[in-house]
C-alpha cells in the first residue's frame, strides 16, 4: 500500500481556510461596450474564431480561444470557448476553462452611419484544480522547497485516469475522465501545499485573462473595432471550496453518514434556515449528499476516488438571495483582486464545515480507515457454511448493534463457531456476553442499517433506528 499524504478523515479535527482548495468558479469577464455596423461585429466575430479550413490567411491573425461563430448577423448566437482541439495550421489543445462570449444590442438603435452600441462579455466557468493536474511541473524544486517559477500552461494536456491504486468514480465525458483530483503522492501533495497553491491560482486567474484578452485585442485591431473596458470587468457568480480527505471504502463512509446529516438538517431548520433539506443522488460510481446549509451556501459530500472523500462548500454570490461577501459587492477591477474573495470564501467555508464535523462527532464517528460494505458481507459469508446461515447472520447485525451471547443463549448453538471465526479475523469483538462490529467495519455496518438500496441485497425490510451511541474518534491522521 502506497503511502498516503491526504489527511485521514477525522471528525474530531477542525479544518482551516488553508486547507482549502477552489474547484469550479463561474464568473463573468465583461469586456465592454463598442460602437460599430453589424458588419464590423460580425468580421470581428470571424477573427476572434479559429483560423478557417482551406482560408490560405495567416493563421496568427485569427484566435485561439474561441469557436467559429455560428451566426453572421444579428442577432449574434453565443461564441463558444472550444471543446476540441484545433487542425493545423493551429492546432491548438482545448483550453483549461470554459464558457462562451455574449454579444448583445440592447437598444437595437442604430445612428446614422449605421452603426450601433455593442456589449461583449465572456461567461467563464474555472477550475484551478484541474488546471494544476494538467501542469508539466518543475520536480526538483518542488520537492526541496523552492518556489516553483515557470510558465503556466493554459491548455490541456495528457494526464493518466489513475494513480497508484487510485481512480475517480465519475467520469465528464466519453473522453476525459473527471481529472480535477491531486493524486496523492509525496510529489504533488508538495505541489498543491498551502505554501504553493496562492501562486498557482494566480498564475491561473491571470492566464485565464491575459489568454482571452489578447485574442479579443487581436480581432478587434484587425477589424479595427474599439471596445471600451469597464471599470470593474470582474464578476464572481459561484465558488465551489472544498477540503478532501482520505478514506478506504469512501462510498460506504458517505451513505454511512446519511442518516446522521437527516439530523443535522433538522438541527439546521430550528436553529436559523427553516428550508434546510438534504438530498441524495448517485453520479456514475460514486454518491452525494447534498445540504442546503443557507441563504447561497451550499454542502455536498461524495466519494471522489476510491480513496478519498470530497467535503464541498459552494457559495452564490449572485440570484436574488445570493451570499455576501464582506465587502458588500462580488465585482473587482483586476482578476488577481478575486483571490481575496476566494480567501474569505475559504474560511467561511471551513468555519461551516467545522460545525458539520462537530455535529457529527457528537453523533456518531467511526475509528480508523474502514471497510466496505460488500467486504463486510465477503468476510461473513466465508465463515459461514451456507447462505442462508450468512444471510441470518448479517439480519441479527443489521437491526443489532450486537449479538446477545450469554450463556445458555440458542445463538451459541447456531452460530458459536461463526461468531469466533470473526472475532479471530478482527471483523467482531467479544465482549463479556455480547459480539459487537470491530471499529473497521462500523460504516459498513451503519450503512447496511439506513440504506434501503444496500439492504436490498439481502432482501430485507428497512427499517428507521435511533442513532448509533457515539464512538471513539480516529486516533491519528495519516
């Protein structure tokens, strides 16, 4: 087993803004307002695409951004920033963000050159985790400490689905993994640190702009339209923050902890949020629970990898009850200037989840990494001689939170064999007249009591239980 570098889940521990890393970020760039024919919009348009096929022009003149436009007249359709990489003689990789451009006549008055008032802006969805994992990284420095100063690269490039014994659970589409995960390995867990992580997402924020910006310069000298750059051009809509940890049998963990955030949600809707509600949904291989902890905020907790467990907090700053920041306004002047926002998001966002985990270790934790609910079901099997003695087994643990073994008891004559074999292969513990669930297996177990569709392999009926009486929390993060 590799060695992990990904903090164990603890629910004793509180989490700091430090910790915290950015997914995906929505926010508009808006890149003003420009008064010219519909014609000169749509050449403009033209320039800002890719070069052409079979156009014989000098490919430097056209864009690298931003996809053909798909309408020469107005009023102009959206301008998507590409999906797939472009032929030569530019053949340009897809770009590490997303999003399409707005061209908008709002008055839809003209003057009498013909000419009218234009309005650009660039819808941006960002993620800066993804933008580290597709870095070509300067090894040597990272791992003893220097400062990493190289060029950032703002377009994709090939990066494995997996690493060591570790591998997403969804996947984006039929070409691309989900790859917005650091692996966990000594390296990268330098890479992505506290220390350098501030430097990378502004090497991030800035590319984003300056790799937009020149193309939208580009055609507008080549077309020689005159864009007038608002003062403010910044706007944040969405942040996600999240803080990973690891775990060995994550998705059990989370259906696990389905039941114990029913109670905090309740806790929630008497306390200050009366429309607090969470919800539940499988995404490919994984699965989410989501909360709604607040006016703009809200939690989901869903397995990443195999090995990890995602805890992300996501902040509206616009809508019509959006969150605030403390500034009062989410627009900015400089796209560096955002990286503040981002900070003060971070420990709202750790202050929230502190709460989260101080319910829950109030609730009921779980020591050490755990094991899954199908090798809880494997190791109760194979001590047992037939399925229908594993399948009584395993009805008695899942509505007990232990097997009454005293003296004389009838169990001892059905199952005193099966009941030492797990003790001796450390999935029971014996007590004085009782056999509980060893601490590795008590997700497994809670899982198999709350969760209709993992009782369901046992054909069994579901059943509401009160909550677990609270256990020891894990000793030590790994």
């Amino acid at each position: 087993m590799p060695r992990r570098y990904l903090p164990l889940l603890n629910f004793s521990e509180h989490v700091t803004a430090s910790a915290a890393r950015q997914d995906k970020i929505q926010l508009t760039f808006q890149h003003g307002l420009a008064v010219d024919s519909p014609g000169d919009i749509a050449r403009f348009l033209e320039y800002l695409g890719p070069l052409p096929r079979n156009s014989g022009q000098d490919a430097e003149t056209y864009g690298r951004i931003f996809n053909q436009p798909t309408r020469g007249e107005p009023p102009f359709a959206i301008q998507l920033i590409r999906q797939r990489q472009t032929a030569r003689p530019q053949p340009y990789p897809v770009p590490l963000f997303e999003g399409h451009l707005e061209i908008e006549n709002p008055r839809r008055d003209t003057n009498a050159l013909g000419e009218s008032v234009w309005e650009f802006q660039t819808i941006l969805s960002i993620n800066p985790t993804r933008f580290l994992r597709h870095q070509e990284l300067p090894r040597r420095a990272v791992l003893y400490g220097e400062e990493p100063v190289f060029e950032y690269d703002l377009f994709r490039a090939e990066t494995p689905p997996d690493t060591l014994d570790e591998y997403s659970l969804q996947r984006e589409t039929d070409r691309y993994y989900v790859d917005n995960w650091i692996p966990d390995s000594r390296f990268w867990a330098r890479f992505a640190s506290q220390q350098f992580w501030p430097t990378h997402l502004a090497g991030y924020l800035c590319g984003v702009e300056r790799e937009i910006q020149r193309d939208i310069d580009r055609a507008a000298q080549n077309q020689t339209v005159v864009i007038v750059r608002p003062d403010r051009p910044f706007s944040l809509s969405t942040v996600e923050t999240y803080f990973e940890f690891y775990w060995d049998g994550p998705i059990g963990m989370v259906m696990a902890l389905k039941l114990v955030l029913e109670e905090f949600v309740n806790e929630l809707r008497a306390d200050s949020y009366p429309v607090a509600q969470l919800t539940h949904e499988r995404i490919e291989n994984s699965q989410c629970l989501t909360v709604q902890m607040g006016v703009g905020i809200t939690l989901k907790i869903y397995a990443k990898t195999n090995r990890r467990i995602r805890f992300e907090i996501t902040h509206r700053l616009n809508g019509d009850v959006p969150y605030r920041l403390n500034s009062g306004r989410h627009t900015f002047a400089q796209m560096g200037d955002i990286q503040e926002a981002l900070a003060e998001l971070a420990g709202d966002a750790a202050t929230r989840l502190n709460r989260v985990f101080d319910f829950i270790n109030t609730s009921a934790s779980f020591s050490g990494p755990q094991k899954s609910v199908i090798q809880f079901i494997t190791e109760i099997t194979s001590a047992c001689n037939n399925a229908g003695m594993a399948s009584e087994l395993l009805e008695l643990l899942r509505w007990n939170r232990s097997i009454n073994a005293r003296r004389g008891a009838s169990v001892n004559a059905v199952f005193g064999n099966v009941l030492e074999k797990l003790v001796n292969k450390n999935v029971l513990l014996r007590g004085r007249s009782r056999y509980s669930v060893a601490p590795a297996y008590q997700a497994a177990h809670r899982a198999l009591m709350y969760h209709n569709g993992i009782g369901s392999i046992l054909n069994l009926h579901p059943r509401r239980r009160s909550p677990l009486p609270n256990c020891p929390p894990p000793s030590s993060a790994q």
